[in-house]
C-alpha cells in the first residue's frame, strides 16, 4: 500500500460547529483525511459523524467553519453538487439508488443526467459500468433490476458509482450494519483497493474490531466534541470504547443458572422446508437464551414463526405449558410475545411520527382512559420515563423519529416493545447500528428484565453479545441446532472457531 505524504490532504475541516434547535450536533471540529487514507470516525450514537459528513458533502451549511478545505482548495459555500463535482461522494444507509432501474442505469445515473437522450449510448454506458466493477474484481448482472439484488451487492453499485464520478474522497456510513461476515470481508477488501488507488475512504461503524482492522487512523468525537486523533496500530477495542464513551466498557460473562425456573417457552421438532428443521429448545423464566450461526442459517424465519409471521410446516410450540400457534403477529403479542427485529426500518417504526407516539404505539390501549381516550398525561409519563431508562438522547419527544440518530432509534424500538409487558422478548441483532455505551445499557436492561422473570430470545451473530449476554448459547447452521455451550465454560476464540470453521 502507498501512502501518501503528510502533507497532502483530501479534506481539512477547522472548528466547524453545527446546531439544530437546543441540539449542538457539531462543536469546533477539526478533521482531516490524508489523501488514499482509510480514516475512520468513531463516536456514540448521536455524537455528530453523520452530521459532519453532511457538512462536508453540502447537504447541511455549518453555522460556523474557519476553514474547509477539499484536495487544497479552500471552499467556501459548499452545495452536494459541487461536492461531487470535485469528488466527494457518500455512501448513505439507505445507499440512494434506485430499485426499479438496472445496475447499469445506476451506476452511471449520474453521468446520465444532463445529457440528451440522444446522448446516452446504451453500449457505452454498458461498458464502462463493466470496467468499474472489473476494477473493484466483482462480477454483476449490469442489466438485472436492482431491486433482485442482495444487500451487499447494492453496496458494490452504490461504490461503483461513485468511482464513475471519480470520487476521490468516499464517505461510508456504516456501510456493514447490514452484511454478513463474509459480506463484510469482501467490502473491507474494495476498501483497501480503493485506498491503494489513491481514494481516500472515511469509515463510519459501530463495530469496532472492524475500525481497528480496516483504518489507519481514528477520529474521535463525543457530544460533538473532538476528543481526538489516534493511530490504529496498536489500539485496543476496550481503549477506543473507552474514548467513545468516555467510561470504562465492561465485558465479563453474566450467565447464570436458570434449570430450575418454569418453562416459559418451547420448541418441538420444529420445522419449516427450506428453512429450518427438527428445532427443539426450551426457555425458562428469567433466561436470556442466546441463538447464534452464521446470517442465513434460519433464525430471523425461526423468529417469525415464534411470532405467528409464518407457519410451520411440522413440530409444535408450547407457550406458558399451553399449545400455542398463533395466526398472525397481533395474537401472537396479545398472548405476551414481543420481538425487536433486525430490520428497525422496516417493521420497527413510523418515521414520520413523534419520538413520543413511537415509544408508546405498542401499549396505545393501556394508555386509553375509560372515556376511550388516550390520557396524554400518562402517554408523557411513560415516555419520559423510557427515554430515561434506555437513555435516548433526543431534543424533544414530540420531534419525528427520523431526526434521531440510527442507535437511538434502535433504543426506541426497544422501548416500544417493552412498554408491551411481555413475557418473552426475542431480540433479533438489537444492537446493530447501536454504539457501544449504548449496547452496555440496552444489555444491563435486558439483564434487569430477565431478572424481574422476563424469559429472553437473544439472536446475534456477534459471539461475544451472546458470549456476555446469555445464560446458554446455541449454535444453529443450515436450519438446525447443531450445539449448545455455557458461556461459563466456553472462550469468545473456541465459540468463533465453531461458528464460522
Ligand atoms: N435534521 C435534524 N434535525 C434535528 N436534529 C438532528 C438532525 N440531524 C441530526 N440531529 C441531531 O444531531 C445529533 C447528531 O446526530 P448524527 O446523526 O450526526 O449522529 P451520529 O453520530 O451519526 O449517530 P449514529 O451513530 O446513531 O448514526 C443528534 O443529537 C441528532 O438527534
Ligand atoms: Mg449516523
């Protein structure tokens, strides 16, 4: 890999500070990237790295900035044309592309408009798409609809894109919340390539075993603070957790014996074709039981089952001792079933909605007063007092969802299903996206609930969340559990080696 000499930097920002209402997002931030560079930029949920690539891209103007500075050249006013015209793209979550249009069409979609139809020659178009790709060494129907194609391949336009625009900067938000391991290797893989062609990369990710593997260097903020600069070399996971949050991150196994509890739960050769098979477990009161396998070895179908998404093909399922096969999702919560899914975009929340009408939509009908209205009072007390539990950080609770940051919108999806009151709770990789102050506290709360007789489903493909989580872990592969360890007995390396040998 070259590097490039000190002196020459993609991006210089100077004390740049951004506020929206009473919230100050960004406070007098310095950041720099050095040319090729993979950077990263580490921080809680809400801390302002969304923000600040907004700044950088155009998309918000900052209050104050003493200087912001692109391949040397001061620039003043910056519009999200402009930024990609002197080639800055983003990666954003959502990735912005378009699902109905082909792969091809996507990836040059930005060279296309403005050219006269007469202009835009199919078979070039085709070609140089091809090239892209060949130069990121990945291979893709350029005439399929992107809309057939899988998440992580979506990602590849998305970067493919931006190479067609000659970005020379790439900003990547959280670009593997949503892959698989090997996903992620793969993307990690272009990352490099692209930075030894020169591109330098800003790397947005809660996971922080990938920052240290993947960047150079590590900036820092907390609260829209700056709090500082850090080689990578020789960085530990617990130091950078510690400088994000400014506490000591403990991690030591929790599990405890929960034989002797009721069964709250269980599963009989549970099957359904080409999903999964013969499945049997059991979960007692108090029992926070971890699932974990590679993604796509049938757990979130299992999850869905369990909360009446799908039928099973064969085998029962007991609740509470009691036959139990619910129909759809509703009767499955109104006999005590609650499930935080993977997907908080999706299924989790209204976005358009308040903060406030979010947490407590789940428990509307308790809220209800005999008139048969909803007692805003008790709707207030409620939401206060979640926000305060799981510690969402929000301007006002009346402010839509979608102005939060992705973890805390994750904490409030949590916060709508525990206001259910269930009896069991399946969380489905609750913490993707979710930094790691704030996985400490959604985990000590689900720990306190477990402890209040809760029984608890916790599905993960992160080892060491089900290693100091649970109280048993299973191993499930192609659709069937394979083997059950004691977190108390097991280490994080032998459970790793089991998993994705
Ligand atoms: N459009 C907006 N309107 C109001 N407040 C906003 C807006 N965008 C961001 N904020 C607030 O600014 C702060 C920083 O948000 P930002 O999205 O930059 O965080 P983040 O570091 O990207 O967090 P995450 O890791 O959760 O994605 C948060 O308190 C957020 O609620
Ligand atoms: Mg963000």
């Amino acid at each position: 890999m070259t590097t490039a000499p000190a002196e020459r930097f993609a991006l210089r920002l100077h004390k740049v500070s951004k506020a929206f209402g009473g919230v100050q997002a960004l406070n007098k931030v310095n950041f720099e990237v050095r040319a090729g560079e993979i950077h990263c930029l580490a921080g809680e949920n809400g801390c302002g790295k969304s923000t600040l690539i907004k700044v950088v891209t155009g998309v918000h103007q900052p209050e104050t900035a003493e200087l912001i500075e692109l391949f040397g050249e001061k620039v003043d006013r910056i519009n999200p044309v402009q930024a990609r015209q002197m080639g800055v793209s983003v990666i954003w979550q959502d990735l912005a592309l378009f699902p109905h249009m082909s792969v091809a069409e996507n990836i040059a979609f930005d060279s296309l408009v403005g050219l006269t139809p007469r202009a835009v020659r199919s078979r070039d178009m085709m070609a140089r798409s091809k090239a892209v790709l060949e130069s990121l060494g990945v291979q893709l129907d350029l005439a399929a609809p992107l809309q057939d194609l899988q998440i992580a391949q979506r990602q590849v336009v998305a970067i493919a894109r931006a190479l067609m625009n000659d970005a020379k900067l790439i900003f990547m938000d959280e670009p593997t919340a949503s892959l698989t391991q090997s996903e992620t290797d793969r993307l990690l893989d272009i990352v490099r390539k692209l930075s030894a062609n020169g591109v330098a990369i800003v790397f947005v990710s809660h996971r922080l075993a990938e920052v240290l593997d993947i960047a150079e260097r590590v900036t820092v903020v907390r609260d829209g603070n700056l709090v500082g600069v850090y080689p990578t070399a020789g960085m530990t996971q617990a130091h950078l957790g510690e400088l994000m949050t400014g506490q000591l991150i403990e991690t030591e196994v929790t599990a405890r014996d929960r034989s002797d509890a009721p069964t709250v739960f269980a599963a009989e050769n549970l099957t359904r074709h080409g999903e999964f098979t013969d499945v049997s477990f059991q979960i007692r009161a108090g029992e926070v039981l971890g699932l974990t396998g590679l993604i796509g070895a049938g757990r979130t179908e299992l999850a869905h089952v369990m909360m009446g998404m799908r039928q099973a093909d064969g085998g029962q399922m007991r609740l509470n001792g009691a036959s139990y096969r619910p129909s759809n999702i509703r009767k499955a919560i109104a006999q005590g079933m609650a499930y935080v899914s993977e997907d908080r975009l999706s299924l989790g929340l209204l976005q358009k909605q308040p903060i406030a009408d979010n947490t407590v939509i789940s428990v509307l009908r308790k809220l209800t007063t005999a008139t048969g209205l909803i007692s805003e009072r008790r709707k207030a007390e409620m939401v206060r007092h979640w926000i305060r539990e799981l510690g969402v950080k929000i301007g006002s609770p009346d402010d839509p969802i979608s102005t939060l940051s992705g973890g805390n919108q994750q904490k409030v999806v949590l916060a709508k299903w525990l206001a259910t009151d269930p009896k069991l709770l399946i969380l489905d990789s609750p913490t993707v996206g979710v930094d790691v102050g704030a996985r400490a506290g959604i985990f000590r709360i689900v720990r306190a609930l477990a402890d209040q007789g809760l029984a608890i489903l916790l599905i993960s493909d992160e080892v060491t969340e089900v290693m100091f989580n649970a109280d048993r872990i299973l191993h499930m592969a192609d659709g069937r559990l394979v083997a059950e360890y004691d977190p108390r007995t097991v280490t994080v390396p032998e459970l790793e080696e089991h998993i994705y040998a």
